[in-house]
C-alpha cells in the first residue's frame, strides 16, 4: 500500500471514529471513555490541534473542540455530558494523569 491510500484509510477511519463518538453514541460520557481507555474527545480534538500545529497552522484548543464537536465544546457538553460521581472523578485524576500528563513531560 503506498503512502497516499495509507493516509487517506486512516483519515476515513478517523472520521468514522469520530461520527461513532459525536453522532452514534454521543451517550458514553468522556470521563467513562478517559478512566477506560485513557483517552476520550478532548484527546481526539487536542490530537487535531497538534497535528495542525505541526504543520504550521495555529489552532488553539477551543478552535480544535469545536471542529471536533461540531459546535462549541460548552454547547455540546450541555447537551449531552452528566455529572459524574465522585469515584468517577477520583478514577479520571489517575487516567488523566496516567495518559495526558505524562504525555507533556
């Protein structure tokens, strides 16, 4: 497989991932996705951002989110995100330290 049609499956399936996430189950909450698989939608979006920045465009965070999201973050979360038990919290304080924070050291 060359490089072009390599990019471009891995783009679809990004973009698949992505509807899977914001249209089929915008129900699973992004704590359960972070304290489970160590990552949820913040880490896809900032992931976006880096890539854009990596390539000479400037993209800050809310831009990034609201590409992700489709709308602005708040507005999302507003619609679709619950308030998470404090056990929940306390597991995502070890997921995010575990995969995002360890990621900028």
């Amino acid at each position: 497989m060359d490089d072009a049609t390599r990019t471009e499956i891995e783009a679809a399936a990004f973009r698949r991932l992505r509807q899977h996430l914001m249209q089929d189950r915008p129900d699973v909450q992004n704590i359960d996705l972070m304290n489970l698989g160590g990552f949820c939608r913040n880490c896809l979006s900032r992931w976006y951002m880096e890539a854009a920045n990596e390539r000479g465009i400037e993209m800050s965070k809310d831009e990034a989110r609201e590409i992700y999201y489709g709308m602005p973050y708040d507005q999302w979360k507003a619609q679709n995100q619950t308030e998470a038990s404090p056990e929940k919290q306390a597991e995502f304080e070890v997921a995010f330290r575990e995969n995002v924070l360890k990621d900028k050291e």
